[in-house]
C-alpha cells in the first residue's frame, strides 16, 4: 500500500505543465480563486484511476494514445498562450480575471500523457497486486485523486509565497512570459515523444 503512495507522490508532485501552471497562478496573486483549478486536475486523474481500473490499458492503447496527446499538445499551447497574454495582477486586485478553471484543470490533465503513463502502473499493476477492486478500487482512486489535486495547489503554494515578494506588475509580467515559454517547451517534447516518434516508428 505505502509503494502505491510513494509511487504517486513521486510523480504527481514533480515538475510538469499542471504544476507549472499552478506555480504562475500563485505568482499571479490567485492562490484563493485557484480550488476549481485544482479540483479539475484532481476530477481528471480519478478519471483515470476508475476507467483504467476497470478496463485496463487498451483503453488508452495505441493510436488513441497518440491522438490524445496531440490534443494535449495543442492545450498546453493555448494555456501558455492565455498565461502570456495575462495581466499581472497583484494579490489586492479582487476583480482580477481569473487565470485557470476547473474546467482547464479537467481538460489539460484529461489530455496530459504523463497523467496516462503516471496512472497506467497504479491502475493496471499496482491495484491488482495490492487486491484493490471494487468498492476499495473507488475508496483509492478518490484518495489518489485528492493527492493530485493536492500537486499544483502545493505549487500553487509556493508560486503565492514568490507572488507575495514581487510588488513590481511588470516582473510578475516578465514571469508570465518565463512561464509560457516552459509550457511551449513542454508541448513540444510530449509532441515529439508521444505524438512524432510513435507516429514516425509505425510508418517505418
């Protein structure tokens, strides 16, 4: 049980585009208005915990994988796109729009191919060995599902403690853009490693 956990753990709260986003939101003065974005993320891999639970890896196999993170791709693109775009706000600005929803969280965790990777070995290897099935299968998967929600409001966390330093809009400006060039750079290496090399491999 504890090897399910720290498995989790280590890949949920490492660096990626939904803990980045997490991270600018909090630099952004938005850490209060950041639960639904949150929330969605975690909504996403229980999701995942569920249907792979149940219906194993060939859910996700093969050229549905591909067109998934293609989708995924593109997301990320449009987020780094919103996030460059974003006013810097300060923490006192209570009208501020807000940066992320629920419903980006949901969708950009729905479409992330790391969330898939990440849950495949729980779901299909980690929760059969464990003897987790039915009604423990859905007690888990909400219990892993809150610890992934949990990933980018910890960086969300730690993006409002940088956030609170800054008093100056255009630094939190010039980090909007550091930020968006880190997601176009993730977009591009999930584009080549789960979009271009699986492609180009079946071609070949």
């Amino acid at each position: 049980m504890l090897a399910i956990v720290a498995y989790a753990l280590g890949v949920m709260y490492t660096p990626g585009p939904v803990n980045l986003l997490g991270l600018n939101v909090g630099i952004n003065g938005q850490a209060k208005r950041s639960v639904g974005f949150c929330l969605g993320v975690g909504s996403a891999m229980l999701v995942y915990l569920l249907v792979l639970g149940w219906a194993g890896a060939a859910w996700i196999g093969g050229q549905a994988r591909v067109a998934v993170s293609a989708l995924g791709c593109g997301y990320i693109l449009y987020l780094a796109f919103k996030v460059a775009r974003a006013k810097a706000e300060l923490e006192t600005a209570t009208d501020a729009p807000r940066l992320l929803s629920y419903r980006d969280g949901l969708v950009i965790q729905l479409l992330n191919p790391k969330a898939m990777v990440a849950t495949l070995p729980i779901a299909t290897l980690q929760f059969p060995a464990a003897g987790i099935q039915g009604i423990s299968l859905i007690i888990w998967s909400f219990a892993l599902a809150l610890l992934a929600a949990g990933a980018p409001g910890s960086y969300v966390l730690i993006g409002s403690r940088v956030g609170q330093r800054i008093k100056n809009p255009r630094i939190v400006k010039r980090f909007n853009w550091i930020m968006a060039g880190l997601l176009v750079a993730v977009a591009l290496s999930i584009g080549y490693e789960h979009v271009w090399l699986p492609l180009t491999s079946s071609v070949s």
